[in-house]
C-alpha cells in the first residue's frame, strides 16, 4: 500500500513538474490572428514550396507583404493569388540570398521597401 502511494506522488510531482517546465519554457505563445493585419512580413523564396504557402496564409489575416525570390516573374502569380485571398498590400521584389557579399544589404533593401511602402 505504501508503495503504491510513493510511485503515486512521484507520478504527480513528475506530472505537474514536466507541465511547470513546459509552461514556462517550451509553450509558444498563442498569437491572435487580428494582429497579423497591422504587420509587415517579409517572405524569401515566396515564389514556390513552403514559402509560397507561408504567403497564402498570411495573407488571410490581411497582412502587408513583401514577396522576394531570384525570379520576379515567378512572384508576380503568388502576389496576385495573395490579393485574391484578401491582403490588401503586397510588393515582390528580386532578392538573391546566395549572393553573400550583397546578402547584408539586399536585406536591408528588403527591410527599407517594407517600411517605405506599408
Ligand atoms: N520541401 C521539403 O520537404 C523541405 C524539407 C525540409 C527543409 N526544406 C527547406 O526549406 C526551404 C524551402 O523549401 P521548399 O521545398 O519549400 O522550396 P523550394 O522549392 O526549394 O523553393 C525555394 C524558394 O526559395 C527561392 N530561392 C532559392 N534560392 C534563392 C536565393 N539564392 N535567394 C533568394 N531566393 C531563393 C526560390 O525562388 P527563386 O528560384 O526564384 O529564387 C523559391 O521561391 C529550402 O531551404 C529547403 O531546403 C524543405
């Protein structure tokens, strides 16, 4: 019987420990879908795969867009699919991060149209 009651607290102090740390180190924090419409996000390779998705779903929420990948032209289609969907302002722009020497102000450039346009 006693036995039974010492695995038991264990079980419980193990439980409400595990749940402690996970709260207080782990948890992610819920983020309400209404403040992704006063954002600016800025999305690399939106062109095509998981990019292009990440797009889609922003732009539910009506958040301000900043599209970039190699191919403009290949932009073009995304952004139209994401005004579609309900994102008011959406901007593509050419952006190579392969270039390293131009990757830290190619960056910036990215940054600056997101604040200049939205
Ligand atoms: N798909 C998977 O199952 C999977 C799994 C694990 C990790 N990943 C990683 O997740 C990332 C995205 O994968 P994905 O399959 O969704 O996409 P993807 O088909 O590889 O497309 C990549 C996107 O990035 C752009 N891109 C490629 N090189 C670029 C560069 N140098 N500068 C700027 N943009 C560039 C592409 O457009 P442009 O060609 O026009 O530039 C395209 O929009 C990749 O890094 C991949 O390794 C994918």
């Amino acid at each position: 019987m006693i036995g039974i009651l010492i695995v038991l607290c264990i079980f419980t102090l193990t439980y409400f420990l595990g749940y402690y740390i996970y709260c207080n180190y782990f948890r992610a924090e819920h983020v309400p879908y209404e403040l992704l419409k006063s954002k600016r996000v800025i999305i690399t390779g939106a062109s095509r795969g998981i990019g292009e998705q990440f797009a889609y779903e922003y732009a539910k929420h009506g958040t301000c867009l900043i599209l970039a990948s190699r191919q403009l032209k290949d932009l073009e289609p995304v952004a139209q699919q994401c005004r579609t969907l309900g994102c008011q302002q959406v901007e593509c722009v050419e952006f190579d991060a392969g270039k390293v020497r131009k990757r830290v102000k190619n960056g910036m450039v990215l940054i600056c149209i997101a604040v200049q346009h939205f």
